[in-house]
C-alpha cells in the first residue's frame, strides 16, 4: 500500500527536503524511517518518524531489494555453532561463529557499496544500524537456524 508522506506525518521540519518529497509515495518503513519513492529520479529517500532527517537511502529501487534480499537472506541461512572457524578449522567456537557473521555482513557492505553507496554511506543510515544489529547477532527470528543456537 502506498501512502503519501503528508498523510504519515510529513516532512514538516526536515532540511534539505528535495522539492515535492511531500507528495511522494511511502513503500516502505525501515526502523525508524518511511521509505518514500522520488518517481521523478527513481531515488528512493529515507524519512525520519520524527520529521527532521531525510537521506537518500538507494540509487534506486532495484538497491532497496538487493540490500533487503541479502541481509534477509544472512539471518536466514547463516548458523552458529557449526564448528568452523571460517578457515575451514573445526572447533572455533562462538568467537569464530561472530567472526564468520560480521565478514559476511561486511562483504554485503562492501559488494553493495561497489555499486550504490548510499546504503552504507556512514553509520548513521538505517541499514548501517540493521547491519550492525545483525553483525551482534540481533534480527535472527526464532525459526532461524542461527537463532535456536544464540
């Protein structure tokens, strides 16, 4: 469902808000922010809940899957405790599983960033936070395979 961002609760002190963002439609929400769609540029912004930050978050909607794809695929199918410690050496435990994780959710980072930046551009962007978060461990549902190990 798309929803304009007047309606959610606008972009009312933001700076930097491009020119017509209020009329753009919200596809999504991500942590704290909507999702909205420039259809002019293809660009999709992330707005703050609270109305004062706005970011391009992708170059465009084909990165917004991408990067959603991949991180929900890694909470998917990644597994603690599986005794390799990444090097092909069995027995390297909870640090070696952490290590594991967190080169992966950087080889997301960097593969995403060879071809859009914006999603990873600095910490502060949500799916900087939702990799860090995933990196620690957190996201995992129950029905993961990594969850019923953590």
């Amino acid at each position: 469902m798309l929803f304009d961002l007047e309606c959610v609760g606008g972009v009312g002190g933001a700076e930097d808000v491009p020119e017509g963002a209020g009329e753009w439609p919200v596809i999504g929400w991500l942590l704290n922010a909507h999702l909205a769609l420039d259809p002019g540029t293809g660009t999709v912004y992330a707005f703050d809940a609270d109305g004062e930050t706005v970011r391009a978050l992708h170059a465009d909607v084909s990165s917004l899957v991408h990067v959603a794809l991949r991180l929900q695929r890694l909470l998917g199918e990644f597994t603690f405790g599986d005794g390799d410690d990444g090097g092909g050496v069995r027995g390297g435990g909870e640090e070696a599983d952490f290590e594991r994780l967190d080169a992966e959710v950087e080889r997301i980072r960097q593969e995403t960033s060879s071809v859009d930046p914006l999603p990873f551009q600095d910490d502060e962007t949500v799916w900087s936070v939702v990799a860090d978060e995933i990196a620690m461990g957190q996201r995992f549902t129950g029905d993961s395979p990594a969850q019923a190990l953590l």
